[in-house]
C-alpha cells in the first residue's frame, strides 16, 4: 500500500518531529531525497557513538521521505528499515569486536577462523517490518566451540563473546547528546533477563526441546539471522523449525494464543485507555495474531506457509486456502493502512508509541501525514479497516460456543449409565455403557498430560451430545469411541475437536455413514485435517514440494497426501458431489501422480523408463481397493531395471497410512519368467509373435501413465497395430469365454464385480473381432464408451448397447457405496442380472 501525500522538504519538520529532531542535530544534511553515506572506518573507530547515529537517523529520514512521496509501499518501507537496522549492527559489531579485541586480543578457532556472534532478529526485525522507532529484540548466539582468546588478557569464548555483546548493545542503545541508535531488547532469549546473554546453539536447542513454551514458538516464528555469523544463525533457526512448526495440527495452540492475546489485552488497557492501533480491538496485534495461528497450526505440513513477513504469510494462507481471495485482501488493506499509519504516527511524534494523539492539533497532523482532509475522515477509515479486522480475528479465536444440552450426565460414566443411555434412544445401552467405562479406564490408567486430560474431559460430554442427536444414536459409536482412544495422548486433535464443532458434528456424521471411512481415521487420525474443510470443498489436497535430498521424509508426505487424496474422494461420493464414474476417475488421477512423483524421487533426469497402466489404471477408473497393474518399457540402450525395481519398493513401501499403491507386474512379456523391463522393440515383438489372445485382451485397457513420454507414441501405435489384427471371431470368443470360467474357478467374486467383469468381456471380445474392419475402435478404454462404439460398428443394437451403459453406471455406483457405507447392500437387481446375462449369450452363445 502506499499513500503519497503533496509536501515539500521544508514542510517535512513541520510535520515530523523525528526527522525535525533529525535534522537539528546533524545540521550537514544534504535533504531528505538523498541517502547518508556509510560511516567509513575512520569514522567508526574516532566516534562511533555520533557515526552510527548520524546514518541511522538521516538514513530513516529518508526512508521516511520516499514513504511520503508514494516512491515505495509498505513492505519496501519496512524492509529499508530492517536493512538499515542490520547495516547498524554489523558495523556496530564490527565495532564491539575491535574494542573487546584491542584487550583481550582475537576470538580464533583451532584453524584461525575468527569465532563470532550469530545475532538474531525476532519479531518485526526478523520479518522485515520495522518501524521508524521500533524496538529490535535481539539473540546472540554462537558455535560453542572451545577456545580463548589470543592477546595478554585472555578470556574463554563464553566471555570474550559476552563482552562483545554487551559493548554491542552499549553502542546502539546508549542514549547520548545525539539520542539513540535503537532500542535493544534481549528479553526473548532463553529465560529472559535472568538467562545467559549468549547461548551456544546446542543449549539453546536443548533449552527449546525441554523448556519451550507457546509464546515463545511465536516469538520465534518471526527469526532471522541479522548480522554476525550469519550461516551459523541461520543453522539455529532450521534446527527450531521442529519446536515452531509442529508435524501435527495443532489445535491446542488456539487456547495458548487466545489466552495470551488476552493477557496482552488486559495489559495494554491497564496500561492505557487510550486508542492503541496495535493492542487495541482490531488491531496489527490481533492480525498479527490471525495470520501468524495459521502458521503455526499447519506450517509444519506445509512449509509455504513458514513466512516471516506478515503479507508474504498472509498470500501463502490465501494460496493455501486457509483464508478466501476476498477476506485476504481486505486484511491485507486493513495491515497496510495500520503500519502506514503506525509509522507515520511514530515519524510525527519522534517517539515510540501507538497511541492516536489526544490533542486536535496533532490529530489533524496525523491525518494531513495519512492523506485525510480531517482527523473525522481518518478515523473513518481507519475504523472501517479494524472492524473488519476484529470481525475476522473473532471468528478464529472466540471460544467455541458449548451446545445448549450438553451429557454432562454420561461423562464420566457412573453405575446408572446405561439407564441415561436407554432414555436417550440407544439401542444396546448396556453394551454402549460398558464401553464408555472401558474407555474411562483405559484413559485414567494412560500416560496423559494434564492438559490432554483437560481437553478430553472438555470433549466427550459434547461428543456424546452430538451423537444422541441422532437416530439410533449407536451407529458409528464404537468406532468414534476407538478414535478417542487413539487420540487421547495426542490432544492436540481434542482440542481440534472441542474448538471446531463444524468438525465434530461432520466426524460423527461420517462414522456413522461409513466403517471404511471410520477405519481410516482411526488408523490415521491426521485424516482429521481432511475433514476441516466444508464439506462443498473436497477438491484432491495440493501436492508436496518434495525434498530430493530426504527420500523418506518425501515419501511419508506421499503417503499422506495419498491418504488425504483418498478420504476426499470418498467424502465427495458420500456426499453426492462425485458420482462414482468421477472417483474413479479422481483415483486413478491421484495414482498417475504418484508414479511421477516416485520417479522424480529416483532420478533427477528423466529416465528412459515409461510406465504402461493396465487394467483399470488403464482404464482411467481405479476402485479404492484397486492394486497397479504395471508394464514396464523403455527405448534403446540398456533397461533401467533399477529403476523400475526401486518404482515398486517406493510404491509398495509400508507407509504410517500404508503403502502408496500395491503393484502388480506380472502382466509384462512372459509374467514373471520375463524381464521386468522389455525395450518397446522386443515387446512389440512379444505381442506379434507369442501373446496370448488374454494378453492382447488385456492391451485393450492399456495405456502409458507416466515416465519417458517420448514412447507414449510408439507405444500406443504398438498396441493400435496389435489390435486391429484380423481375428476370427468365433476362437475369440471361445478362448475369452474359456478364460472367463478359469477366473471364476480361481477366484471368489461378488455378484457385482462378476456382473461389471462380465460386461468388460463382452465389450473386449467385440474389440478383438472388430477392431480391424473399424478404425478408432480400439483407441476406447472405457467400458461405455466401449459399448457405444460397438454399436456403431454392429456388435451390439444401439438401444441395447444404451441399456447396458446404463447397467454399468449403476453396478459401477452401487459397487463404490456398498464398500463405503456401513451398512451395505450386495444383492443385485433381477433386471440388471438379467441384462448382463442376455448380452453375455448374445456375445459368447452361452
């Protein structure tokens, strides 16, 4: 944002006490459009109190004038100050370092290399945000190697290093004739001013894994190495990333972030009861607060969201659609017009503060700096922004409201349970109260923090309300009840639960529809993320930025993504949002996605490898329990039999949600007697020469999904030549038909997949007679399209051909909700049996 307003240097006194006070002092100025030189060494080494003030204040002078001008926004303005803030300290530590030095003599390590502080920013500093009179809360930190000193007087590293950093803070923060460099605040180091004022890493690593607390994965969200030993820094910081962004969602931290806003509250009013455009209602800390929440909820799962600016975070939950494109933007005017007034605010006084003034006089000054033709019009404005703001902020952070009848009554359980429970529509409620004390052992006998048990003392009277809310209130229970179970020492999702009633609501209403769906969960209860959503919004997840340098930390992130992917899916077609022709769809999307992924694991250049789905893969319409069926070929040269070989170790690698895929590879030339990658060469020959009419029955539904797509082509002008050899009908129908009653020997099926397989039969024997009289034939894949175009070429009638469309799509969606729903129904209609079998003998003569 950026708010120009008409002024001429000389007016910029009038209206700015800091660049007045400024411009008093240093009276060799050269105006406001011109930058300050940088102190030089002479400069620094004579007086180096007067140096660093001088750059520092006249340098934000003109930060402040190309502000004014429009000449930059916001985020420029606070990235100027941030810079000049860190040119101050590294000079100002160069500084610290000679002077410690000159007595003590140099910091070396065993090789020579001078030992120097990492200095961190947190806060705005660490996001680039400063303001004209910020604070800039620093940590000092080092490598913790062992050494002294070289001169006379030698200190250890811990005191040389100690030194440094208090000459350091002396520099900046002393205030002398010309004021002030910054203020410094070292108070967010370990255990704050009673704390060492230099920690090694490794304490300080350790000092997090124990004692870390919530405020403090806030603080640190916001670091950045700013001058100093920047690597090492910089080191420190990817190591906490674990302690800030946790793994899980985490839901408990809305509790910790609401109390401490409100303790932040209950301090700025105490303090003052005049109007704070940061603490106050609506506030930068409130959206600061709002933004920063979603960081920490899901940063660790998505490392987009690991900003420590305010708008680069708050585009990351846009893009992450954590917050929708409208709301983003009025935050986003709302943040820009607080700074740009909280930083015009802080230029008029000269002083830190947030406070709008009290009297008229500089009211209407502000309101001339922000633009405003009066003080009337700039509260307006300003007010329209932090309503908007605070509306937001309450929606995330209020307290979830209790339902209105809560069963305070049925948690914990007491000998008369079962009497509630019958008076509330249980069906079995000795059995359900049985399983209520059971649980309430199991917990009581656990290791469960006290917060854990907090929370799910809170929880389990709102979910047993929300469960006998329902008809036969027992459907899904057990289930429910096992999920607590296994979440009770992970109370974050507890407090996910309590704080999001939508969610609790939907998770019971799920349990109860779907025993797959339950098992899932319960199995995987990160799956709770997935059901935060509405339930109109189950697009497939976005895919991980994978790291190619951790191969098992990329394929847990598959693995989760695939399991996401998987209960979307199946929400949607519970839902009513996907028919099961599009799931079908969807999965076999999601298994193309994961086959490119794992080779991009395996190789950073792209293999000569390309991967042939078969099968319903093939087909484009993968089942929930569906394994790959994979060929594997490539071009000329050697075959990269590894690299086939680790496609199936990654796919088929036990996974905390299980394998990505099963993969079967046995439909290759010659099973599993033959190569596990054939050159598109030799298997064009194999299919000529040698296939089985199964085999060329089985190329119908193939297709290249992934690897070298310079062989996608010749693949598919291989498999189009096979298929259209002339056949005689009569042996393909004898041999498919014999290959149909082998299948149904070997293996049990239930009457719906017979009925689907029946028809697929049907369709595929057409193919393999027609497919050379009739020139597109054999590019279908799909069983209705099949069909359709089997009537065009006279295999079937085309009314008959639309009826057995019609049967397909319903065997198709009856098969995907019998295996979801809880309570399925397998049987087939009469008239459905009887059309498969009249289009089976019409095809097979049976």
């Amino acid at each position: 944002m950026r708010l120009p307003i008409e002024l001429s240097p000389d007016q910029l006194p009038e209206l700015s006490a800091f660049a007045a006070e400024a411009w008093r002092r240093f009276a060799d100025h050269e105006g406001p459009d011109q930058p300050p030189a940088r102190p030089d060494q002479e400069a620094l080494a004579d007086n180096p109190l007067k140096a660093l003030r001088r750059y520092r204040q006249l340098g934000s002078v003109h930060i402040l004038w190309r502000d004014l001008m429009g000449e930059a926004d916001i985020a420029e303005t606070g990235r100027a100050i941030s810079q000049l803030a860190r040119d101050c300290l590294e000079m100002a530590l160069a500084t610290a370092e000679r002077t410690v030095a000159a007595q003590h003599g140099q910091l070396v390590d065993p090789h020579g290399r001078p030992i120097r502080l990492a200095v961190l920013g947190l806060g705005k500093f660490g996001g680039d945000e400063l303001n004209f009179n910020s604070d800039v809360d620093l940590v000092f930190a080092w490598s913790g190697q062992k050494a002294r000193s070289e001169g006379p007087r030698r200190l250890d590293a811990v005191e040389w290093l100690k030194r440094v950093a208090r000459e350091l803070i002396r520099l900046l923060d002393t205030v002398t004739e010309d004021g002030r460099v910054w203020i410094v605040d070292t108070r967010l180091r370990p255990f704050g001013d009673s704390g060492a004022l230099v920690w090694s890493v490794d304490a300080m690593e350790q000092y997090f894994l124990n004692e870390g607390r919530t405020w403090e994965r806030y603080a640190w969200l916001k670091a950045a190495p700013v001058a100093g030993d920047l690597e090492q820094g910089q080191r420190l910081i990817d190591a906490l990333q674990p302690f800030v962004y946790r793994r899980y969602l985490d839901y408990g931290i809305f509790d910790s972030l609401r109390d401490l806003h409100q303790q932040i509250d209950a301090n700025s009013r105490a303090k003052s009861s005049r109007d704070d455009i940061k603490r106050g209602a609506g506030g930068i800390r409130e959206l600061e607060f709002l933004i920063q929440s979603q960081q920490i909820l899901r940063g660790g799962r998505d490392p987009d969201l690991r900003q420590t600016g305010f708008l680069p975070a708050l585009d990351a939950c846009r893009k992450a659609k954590l917050i929708e494109a409208d709301h983003a933007q009025a935050l986003g005017a709302a943040y820009g017009y607080l700074r740009l007034l909280e930083n015009r605010l802080q230029a008029m006084s000269g002083r830190q503060g947030h406070h709008l003034p009290e009297s008229p006089e500089a009211m209407s000054k502000l309101a001339q700096l922000m633009g405003e033709y009066s003080p009337e019009a700039l509260l307006d404005t300003l007010n329209g922004h932090r309503q908007r703001v605070r509306q937001a902020f309450s929606e995330h952070f209020e307290a979830p409201e209790q339902a209105s009848v809560q069963r305070q009554d049925l948690w914990p359980p007491t000998e008369n349970s079962h009497q509630r429970l019958t008076e509330l529509g249980f069906g079995d409620a000795e059995a359900v109260a049985e399983r209520l004390h059971t649980l309430a052992r199991r917990t009581t006998q656990r290791a469960i923090s006290a917060e854990g048990r907090r929370r799910l003392e809170r929880l389990m009277p709102q979910l047993l309300d929300e469960v006998a809310r329902h008809d036969q209130a027992d459907i899904g229970l057990d289930d429910l009840l096992r999920l607590i179970e296994q979440i009770c020492r992970r109370s974050a999702y507890l407090a996910l639960l309590h704080e999001r009633p939508q969610t609790l609501k939907r998770l019971v209403s799920v349990f109860r529809s779907s025993a797959r769906i339950a098992e899932w969960i319960v199995q995987a209860p990160q799956l709770l993320d997935d059901l935060l959503g509405s339930e109109h919004d189950l697009d497939l997840p976005t895919q991980p930025r994978l790291d190619g340098l951790d191969t098992e930390g990329a394929l847990y992130a598959l693995g989760r993504w695939r399991q996401g992917a998987f209960l979307r899916t199946a929400l949607a077609e519970l839902g009513g949002q996907l028919e099961a022709r599009a799931a079908a769809e969807r999965l076999s999307q999601v298994a193309e996605n994961l086959l490119a992924q794992v080779l991009s694991l395996i190789s950073e250049n792209e293999p000569d490898l390309a991967i042939i789905g078969y099968g319903n893969l093939g087909a484009g319409l993968l089942h929930y329990q569906s394994d790959l069926d994979l060929v594997f070929l490539h071009g000329p040269g050697k075959a990269p039999i590894r690299t086939a070989q680790r496609v199936i170790s990654f796919m088929q690698m036990p996974l905390p949600g299980g394998r990505l895929f099963e993969v079967d590879a046995r439909l290759r030339p010659n099973g599993n007697a033959g190569m596990l990658v054939s050159s598109l060469e030799a298997f064009t020959e194999y299919q000529h020469q040698q296939a089985w009419t199964w085999e060329h029955q089985a190329l119908i539904r193939a297709r290249w999904v992934a690897g070298n797509p310079d062989l996608k082509a010749p693949f598919e002008e291989t498999r189009e030549a096979i298929l259209q050899q002339p056949r005689n009908r009569d042996e393909v129908c004898q041999e498919l038909a014999e290959m149909r009653q082998r299948q149904l020997r070997d293996r049990p099926e239930t009457p719906i997949k017979r009925a689907i397989t029946d028809l697929q039969f049907v369709a595929e024997a057409g193919i393999l007679s027609l497919a050379h009289q009739h020139d597109g034939l054999a590019r279908h894949r799909r069983l209705d399209r099949q069909l359709r175009a089997l009537a065009d070429a006279g295999w079937l009638e085309s009314e008959k051909a639309e009826a057995l469309v019609a049967v397909w799509r319903g065997l198709l969606e009856q098969r995907h909700r019998d295996w979801l729903a809880r309570r399925p129904d397998p049987d087939l209609p009469e008239d459905c049996r009887n059309q498969v079998a009249r289009a089976w003998s019409r095809s097979f003569g049976e």
